[in-house]
C-alpha cells in the first residue's frame, strides 16, 4: 500500500449532509487518527468543527465530552 502525497490531499468545506471541494484532491485526513480517506470513502465529518473523521469510532471520541 503506498502513502498517499500531500499533493493529493483535498481541502473541503463540510455541511449539514453534504461537503464542497474548495481545493481538489483524492483524499482528506481524519482529525483524530491522520489516516486518509478517500473522498469516495467519506461518509463521517463535523460541519461545526470542520473536520473529517476515518469511522464512526473517531467521531464519536472527538464529540466527546472532555472528562
């Protein structure tokens, strides 16, 4: 498997349900963890902290309450 480049990485604007490509790319980073996530594969992202998230698992941890 190899490394995805920066080069390839995406910048987006995330929303309710939907997201805008502000800068093209093949992937973007979830927050929590840095994997990639290819724009096919994104389905888990926060439009209030603007962040994407790997799997359901990272976005649960990061709207976590801070204990």
């Amino acid at each position: 498997m190899t490394t995805p480049k920066a080069s390839d990485e995406a910048t987006l604007h995330y929303g309710d349900g939907e997201f805008a490509v502000l800068r093209p790319g093949r992937f973007v980073r979830c927050a929590v963890s840095a994997r990639a996530i290819p724009l096919e594969a994104l389905r888990y992202w926060s439009a209030e902290h603007q962040e994407a998230y790997f799997s359901p698992e990272e976005a649960r941890s990061r709207m976590a309450p801070v204990q």
